[in-house]
C-alpha cells in the first residue's frame, strides 16, 4: 500500500547540518540495494544538498525519517523523487552517433527485405532518459524503411525515472537540441512548435512504447531483442550489478543481435563469453548461449 505522510499544519524545519557518515552509508546502502546506484564518498556534499531538498519538500525533520520512509517501502512518492534526485539524465539526439551507422549498416540494411515482408524487429531502449535515445533510434528506422508502422518494428524505451518517461512521452524538445539530428532527418521527421521547442513527428513516435523499469528489479519481457541500447546507466552501478546486468542483456538478445553500452563502459563478468566486440562499444551476441 502506498501511503502519503500527514502534512503537518506548520511543517518542522528540517535539520540541515552535514551528514554523518552513518547517515551518508544508510542512504547508500539504500541506493545500491534498491536501485544498484553506487553513492562515492566523495560525492557526499552533492548527495547531501539534494537530499536536503527532498527533507524539505517532503517535511522530514531529518535524514533519519526520511531514510525510514524509503525503507519502509510505502512511500512511493519518497522513492520516486529519491531516484530522480540521485540520477543523472543527460542525454542528446544521436549521442554516440556511431552506433546509429551500426546499427543500420550492420542490423537493419541487411534485413530490409525481410523487415518489408513481416519479419520482426524489436529494440530496447533502457535507461532511455528523456526519450532522445529511443527517438534516435526511430528515425534512423524510418530513414530505411518510412512504413516502418505498418510492419512488425517495435521499440521499447525504458527508465527508471517516472518524471523523465513522462517527459519522453510528452515529447517537447528546446530547439538548440534539434542540432544533433542530421540535417535531412530535422526536415523529414520533426516539426517546430510554439515558443522555440520542436517534436518528433507521429510516425516516430508511433515506434515507440514507454515504460517505467528498474534496470536492477524484475523485467517482465521476455524478448529476444535484434538489439538493446543500454549506454551511460551502467556507469552509476557496482561491478557485481553491472555484470549480472550485462549477462541478462546477452540471455534477452538474439543470437548475432547487437549491444550498445556507453563510451566508458565494458563488459565484464560471464557475459564475456557470449558476447563479441563488434565495434566500439558494441557487442554481438553469439550463437552457443541458450536465450
Ligand atoms: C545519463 S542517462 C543516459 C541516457 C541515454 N541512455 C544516453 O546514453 O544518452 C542515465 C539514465 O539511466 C537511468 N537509470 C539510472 N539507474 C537506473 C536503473 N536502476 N534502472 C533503469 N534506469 C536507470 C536514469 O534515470 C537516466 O535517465
């Protein structure tokens, strides 16, 4: 049951003096455990200040009840606006624009008579930020195959983050960000709006199903996947959570599908053995793993 602490009717000032250690580890602990995010001490004084924030827009006296609230596990809002807090969502149009030319020389080019008569293509954004990612992906798609709607081509954009899905699927971008899209896609896949923003256009967005999905909990598709981008989320977990993360990405895709991680991250851990470097930063899986 999700419940919502009484308000009260003069809120409590909240204690903000600095952190001490053991408050700094419980929330951590907590941090790692639910969300496989690693908190370095020397990040205290950042982790402090948007705690503190939360204290006070959530009327916690101090960091000892809110930590109870996150423990207890009812407080879904608490939780919420703790990951938000502690996530970083930066991201852009074509980030790490390589992967894109791999992806559609190596997966989509060699398939396009396939993918014309039905056979199916699935992608997985996850950590997928505010959408640009998944949007990316979309319009390299549609560069390819423009009734890429009509056939069996699905894309699925997760994150953790409530508040940055909800902003994915409203789909308003500043237009200084339309700078990353190549020039011929800005023409033929996104519209300007009101007051300097722009939009994808439906037949992007169309490609796309949002979800809310914590990367270190349970996923409930069952796959295969053709490919999965996962690129700067790893980066903010501990080596047991990445490797475990990069072997369930490996059992998810198909054999010869392809993985796309950040540019400082590396597969480590079993995984290794089934997947292969097929680029920078990218990954096959190979044939010998039962999926
Ligand atoms: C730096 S952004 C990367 C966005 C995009 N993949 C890119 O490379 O541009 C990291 C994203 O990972 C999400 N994230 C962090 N921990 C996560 C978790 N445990 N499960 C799912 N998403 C998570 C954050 O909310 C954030 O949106």
């Amino acid at each position: 049951m999700t419940r919502t602490a009484p308000r009260p009717l003069i809120p409590p000032e909240p204690e903000i003096s600095d952190f001490s250690n053991a408050e700094f580890r419980r929330v951590a602990d907590y941090a790692q455990r639910e969300f496989g995010l690693v908190l370095q001490e020397n990040k205290k004084q950042v982790v402090q200040s948007r705690i503190t924030r939360l204290l006070q827009e959530f009327q916690c006296r101090d960091i000892a009840s809110f930590c109870s609230r996150l423990e207890s596990g009812d407080f879904q809002a608490e939780r919420e606006a703790f990951v938000t807090a502690l996530t970083t969502n930066v991201t852009s149009f074509f980030r790490e624009a390589h992967h894109f030319d791999i992806f559609a020389e190596n997966l989509l080019k060699p398939s396009l008579s396939g993918l014309r008569s039905g056979q199916r293509l699935r992608v997985w954004s996850a950590g997928c930020s505010a959408g640009q990612e998944p949007y990316s992906v979309a319009m390299r798609i549609l560069d390819l195959l423009p009734d890429a709607a009509k056939l069996n081509i699905r894309i699925l954009a997760t994150d953790i983050d409530p508040a940055i899905i909800a902003k994915a699927r409203a789909a308003v971008y500043p237009a200084e960000e339309a700078r990353g899209i190549p020039p011929a896609f800005r023409k033929s896949f996104i519209t300007t709006r009101a007051a300097g923003c722009f939009s994808p256009d439906p037949c992007v967005t169309g490609l796309i199903r949002f979800a809310e999905l914590n990367l270190v909990g349970d996923w409930p598709m069952r796959g295969p996947f053709d490919a999965i981008f996962c690129r700067n989320v790893a980066i903010y977990f501990d080596k047991p959570t990445q490797a475990r993360l990069w072997s369930r990405f490996a059992a998810l895709l198909r054999p010869g599908g392809l993985l796309f991680i950040g540019h400082s991250e590396r597969i480590s851990g079993p995984a290794m053995n089934h997947l292969v470097s097929a680029g920078i930063t990218t990954y096959r899986r190979s044939k010998d793993i039962k999926g």
